[in-house]
C-alpha cells in the first residue's frame, strides 16, 4: 500500500515538474514528424509542436516552438484543411456549446455568436458558405485551457476567413500568447469563469452548512484528488467530506475509491456522481469551504460557482488555474502543498469570517458584470473600424454551456437562431 502511494505521488511529481516538462518540450520539438507537403501531414506537425510547447517552461523556448508553428501555417496558408479528421468529436451542422449574444442587424452592423470550446468551433470550417458568415456575424471564441496552443488557436485564426476574431483567455498569461498566435486576435481578458449567474446560488447561514469540504472536479487526473486524500489523513475523521464529478480521463468512482483506499480515507468519502445542476448548486451552498487542487487547467469555472454560493476556496498557490484570479483574502485560500491537512483544518475553522458571494457581486464578476466589459470593448472596436453598434450584447450565462439568461433575449434572437440553421445549416445550442 506504502508503495502504490509513493508511485501515485511521484507520477504526480514528474508531470508537474518544470525541469522535465521542459525537457520534454525540447525533446518534442527535436522530434517533430516530418511532412510530405500535404495539408494533413503538415497539420498533424502542427499539433505535434503544439503539445511540445504547452510543456515549455519558458517563454523563449515557447516563443521558439510558436515560430516553427507560424512556418506551418504559412505553408497552409488558404489550402484546403480536412478538419473533420484533425478534430476530436466532430459533428457536421452542430455547436452545441454556442449562443448568439446579438443578432445580425445589417451590412455595417454585424451579430455576435459566442462558441467554446476549440473543437466546436472548429466545426464552423464545416460551413460551405463560411464567408457570408464571418460577413454577418463577428466570432467570440471561449478556449478551454492554458497555454492555449492547439490547432484550434493556431491554424484556425489563418484560414478563417475575417480579420478579426474575439478570443477571451483561460489564465492571464493567454493575453501574450493569444497577440503573438495571430494578428486577427482580439483579447478580451474574461474567463469562462466569468459567466456565472448569482441568481441561481442562495447562500446558507453559516450555521446551516452541513458539509465540511465539498470538491467539484471531475474524477481526470490531473484534477488531483489525491492530495485531498493524502490531507484528510491529518484531519478529524468526523469531517463531512463530498465529492461532486464524473468520470472522465478513463478515471471512474471505482477507480477513485481505490486510490483513495491507499490513503484510508475511502470510507469518509461521500461522492455525487453525474449528480443535476440543482443538486450541485445545493451541496456547494451547504459546504464551508471548497477546494480545487489541480496543478494546470483551464478557467475553472467551480471556483466561482463556490464563491457564489458564498463558499470560500481553496486553490493551490503555484497552480496554473485561471480562476486563482478570483481567490482572495475575502473569497478563499492559497494553499501550500506541504503540511496541507493542517492549512485545511485552519481554513475550515475560520471559514466563517469569509464574504466571498457580497465580494464578487460586489466587484462585478458575475455574468452581469463581464457582459458589460465584453459589449464595451467590443463596441469601441466597432466604432473604431467605422462600424455601427445599435443593439447591445444579450446577456449569458454558463450552465454549464452559454445560455441566455433573460427569456425576452431568448425570443429576441430566435429569428437568428433560425436563420443560421436554414442560411447555414448549422444548429447552434442544445
């Protein structure tokens, strides 16, 4: 058992290093498969050196990495690309991870049509009269993780066919990136974390709360639930500890359980799995304190979810987690890796002096806020370039897909909706 342990901490230890990732980076990218001047091949090394750099530890050697990118592209350059064998879950005619933010008004004022995640809008290469589209509509692209180099953000800004593309970021560091990617990029700098919607999380009296420590991650890898494990060792075995995911990355509950049996915690475990939206809006709002170990992720939109729930967080100090942005001394913790069972045990008896719902609302984070941020930039760009701007951004929310929040929106845009299907044959949203 000792042993099992060791080997899931040292697995854990050489993925996060940043020696050997960025050993791994230079090993990659000496080992870039070579092409035959095909569209597929060249693609195929672009991906390759993708990977290579989201391992890079350093910004010359990503810099380096991105430059051989760009060569690719260049390559490419208007040639046709075979997206639907170079994209994950492909779907001709369906985004069902999109929403328009604002219709088409007329030639000098475009609509505005939101997508996330890269292999959705990936899809959009699918559409036959792409360019009347790109005409009439004005991208809004919510990338999934940090760094965002994939074919999604490298290739596709190229051959798609508008000078400009609105990209929000996962992490702070995206918004050099994402300039450096391609000239077209727009950065809003908002996360998919930052589109959480108040009014769905009524806050419990502290006195109410019933779970001690709640976690809202998936069952994958790299959401490290581990650490947890190793921690709830140094805790009272009283403690009320949930866990809310599914299960993901070939990693199920059965699998979870039996790691957490190494550390002898599995029978303090309470898991939730595949559970409804309600029930995970009712078990964040009922716990003290949430946490998120990851090391390296996207925006972490669970993070913001706890805080409007009014649920302090705790998220690794080093850890490259966008929504780290969001924890402070009034919405959470930064956490240490070491000694972490006491740090909880000092978090969860203080949890009660944290404010992190009043904070965020207060400084606007929630889906209000960064559609004011988002419709004002892209306003002045608009006008900017000579264009009208009439009507105003729809206001969304993510749950966990963008979803209109108010109903009058939802019938304002139904002509749009209908109109993209039938011009385009593309169904967007669920």
């Amino acid at each position: 058992m000792p042993l099992l342990r060791l080997s899931t901490e040292i697995r854990d230890r050489l993925r996060y290093s940043p020696s050997v990732r960025h050993a791994m980076a230079r090993w990659l990218l000496k080992r870039v498969p070579s092409d035959s001047g095909d569209t597929d091949s060249i693609s195929r090394s672009i991906i390759h050196l993708c990977r290579a750099t989201r391992q890079a530890q350093t910004e010359p050697l990503m810099v380096r990495i991105e430059q051989e990118i760009e060569k690719r592209v260049r390559l490419i350059g208007d040639r046709k690309v075979n997206w639907s064998q170079l994209t994950g879950d492909w779907k001709a005619g369906q985004m069902e991870k999109a929403a328009v933010l604002k219709p088409y008004v007329g030639p000098r004022e475009r609509g505005v049509v939101l997508v996330s995640f890269e292999y959705q809008w990936a899809r959009m290469m699918g559409i036959t009269n792409l360019k009347e589209f790109a005409q009439r509509y004005l991208l809004v692209q919510a990338p999934t993780w940090s760094p965002p180099h994939n074919l999604a953000n490298t290739l596709f800004p190229a051959q798609y066919p508008d000078q400009r593309i609105v990209t929000l970021i996962s992490n702070a560091q995206d918004v050099k990136i994402f300039s450096r990617l391609s000239s077209k990029y727009q950065v809003v700098p908002l996360y998919a974390s930052s589109w959480v919607n108040p009014a769905l999380y009524q806050a419990v009296d502290f006195e109410s709360k019933d779970i001690d420590i709640v976690m809202v991650a998936n069952f994958s890898q790299y959401k490290r639930h581990f650490a947890l494990f190793r921690a709830l060792r140094d805790l009272p075995p009283n403690l009320r500890v949930v866990l809310v995911g599914q299960a993901s990355g070939g990693r199920t509950r059965a699998m979870l359980l039996r790691e957490a049996a190494l550390y002898g915690v599995a029978e303090r475990l309470e898991i939730r799995e595949s559970v409804p939206d309600e029930v995970v809006v009712d078990t964040l709002a009922r716990s003290k304190i949430s946490l998120i170990l990851s090391m390296q992720e996207g925006s972490c939109v669970a993070v913001v979810e706890a805080i409007f729930a009014n649920t302090p967080v705790g998220v690794l100090e080093d850890a490259v987690v966008g929504s780290k942005a969001f924890v402070n001394e009034h919405t959470g913790r930064l956490l240490r890796h070491r000694d972490l069972g006491s740090q909880l045990a000092d978090f969860l008896a203080n949890a009660h002096r944290y404010s992190p719902r009043k904070w965020a609302l207060d400084h606007g984070w929630d889906c209000h806020g960064s559609t004011a941020i988002l419709n004002q930039a892209l306003k002045e760009r608009a006008l900017a370039e000579r264009e009208e701007w009439t009507q105003d951004l729809a206001v969304h929310h993510w749950r966990p897909d963008p979803i209109l929040v108010d109903p009058r929106d939802q019938e304002r845009m139904a002509f749009s909706y209908q109109d993209i299907r039938e011009r385009y044959r593309m169904n967007l949203g669920k």
